[in-house]
C-alpha cells in the first residue's frame, strides 16, 4: 500500500506516526497523523502558549566582560533554563491531567447513553409484550400521538427492517415488507405490530424537550410493577403478599359496620 499522493501533506512534527484508514471510501490509505493533543506545531493552543513562553536564550556578551561576569551570565542563563523546564513539565502534566479528565467525562457519558439505550430497548420490548388484543380508549390515544409524531420519512424503513431481518426477502420494498406482514398476522397480534409501527423510530434516545412516545406508551400498555407497593411496605415486618389482602379486609369489614 503506497501513500495517497492526494492526501494534504501534513506539516511534519515530532508526534507525527503513519496511520492506516480503516473505513470509509479511502480504506486502506495510509495517512500521516499527528498523535500529540497538545503538539505546538498543529494544536494552535500549544502553538500560542509557547509563542507566549518562549524559551531562554543566553544574554550576549558585552563587549568587555571579566571571567566572573561570564561564569554569571552563564549561570543566570542555566537558572532561567531550569525555571523554564520546570514550567514546562508543568504544563505537560496539567494538560495530561486535562486529557484524562475528559476522557473519563466522555466516558462516563458514553457509558450513560449505553445504559439509557439498553432501557428504552428493553421499555420498547416490554410495551410489545404487553399488547393487548384490542386498545381501550387511553391506549388509542396514546397510539394516536405516537402517530402524529412519528417521523414520515424513515418509520416504514425503520420498522421493516425488523421484519425483513426476519425472511430475509430484500428485494421488496419496505411497504410491500409491511403489507405483507399485516396480511399475515392474526386478529390478536395486529395491536402488537401496530405499536412497532409508530414506536420503532422511538426506541432512540430521545432529546430533551422532544416528546417520549415510548415513555407514554409504556405508561398506557405496561401494568404498573407490584414492585413500587413493595418498597412502600417494605418497612413493614408482616409479609408482603399478606399485607394488601389484610388492608383491604379491615376497611371493608370497617365500610360494612358504617353503612
Ligand atoms: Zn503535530
């Protein structure tokens, strides 16, 4: 593989390391990169930050100077050189310090966006599983504003490339992909398709102030967990399972002695 003789000749430096590009329409070309954050030469912050602090140069020597001037001259230019190495290293080591930081926030946020993803897929198959066989009015609606939110452009590619992963038949388009499933489904699955209709292009993390459909649909479809009661009562020391049952027969019982 030769250098690309179109690649922009890179300023050399002394970070710079042959790299191999690895995607894409170049792949395969190899490139020169420069793998210095802070390189003076191509980070124009390092660049101005020397050109700020430039380094000591030694003091001329006057025309007539004694051996003791000189021995001073020169031991004033080997102080300023250490003082000026010594910022330096400094530097280095607040901008590695730096460097660390932001990898580990961005880590830290690719870990979170991970996370929050593997919910909304976990919310969209929950909702899915939830379908009911017909909509109650509440969950018509929430279907209605799912639908008036979905994006026109992408949501029958979207959603057919669900079904198409499944018979593999690519050459249809993602409406006929569609139709045809819609033809194949019985009564009961049509609410459950019609939920991956207007979720699919949902189950990306959505941005802020941005509707949730996937949050309302799962408010609608998904029986709220037994689990919020649980917390409630954990405190509790009777049993969990017999700690509603035993509420309810007391103010029932209590109802009936009122009435
Ligand atoms: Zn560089």
């Amino acid at each position: 593989m030769a250098e690309n003789p179109d690649a922009e000749p890179a300023p050399p430096c002394a970070a710079s390391k042959p790299a191999i590009i690895v995607y894409g329409k170049r792949v395969g070309t190899i490139i020169t990169v420069c793998t210095d954050n802070h390189c003076p030469v191509h980070d124009p912050r390092a660049a101005a930050a020397q050109a700020a602090n430039p380094a000591p140069t030694m003091a001329p020597a006057p025309e007539a100077e004694t051996e003791a001037e000189a021995e001073e001259r020169k031991r004033n230019y080997e102080q300023q050189r250490k003082e000026y190495e010594q910022e330096q290293e400094r530097r280095a080591e607040e901008s590695r310090l730096e460097d660390e930081w932001r990898e580990k926030e961005w880590e830290a946020e690719r870990a979170r966006r991970e996370k929050l993803q593997k919910a909304r897929n976990a919310k969209f198959d929950r909702i899915l599983e939830n379908a009911p066989a017909m909509f109650s009015a509440a969950q018509l609606r929430v279907f209605l504003r799912a639908l008036v939110n979905l994006d026109p452009y992408t949501f029958a590619d979207d959603v057919a490339e669900h079904f198409a992963a499944e018979d593999e038949n690519n050459d249809k388009s993602a409406e006929e992909i569609l139709l045809a499933t819609v033809d194949g489904l019985t009564d009961d699955k049509l609410t459950g398709f019609a939920l991956r209709l207007v979720l699919t292009g949902n189950i990306p993390i959505t941005r802020e102030g941005e509707v949730d459909s996937l949050t309302e649909a799962e408010t609608a479809f998904v029986p709220a967990k037994p689990k919020k009661t649980a917390t409630k009562t954990a405190k509790a020391p009777t049993p969990m399972k017999a700690a509603p049952k035993t509420a309810s027969r007391k103010s029932s019982a209590k109802k009936q002695v009122a009435a």
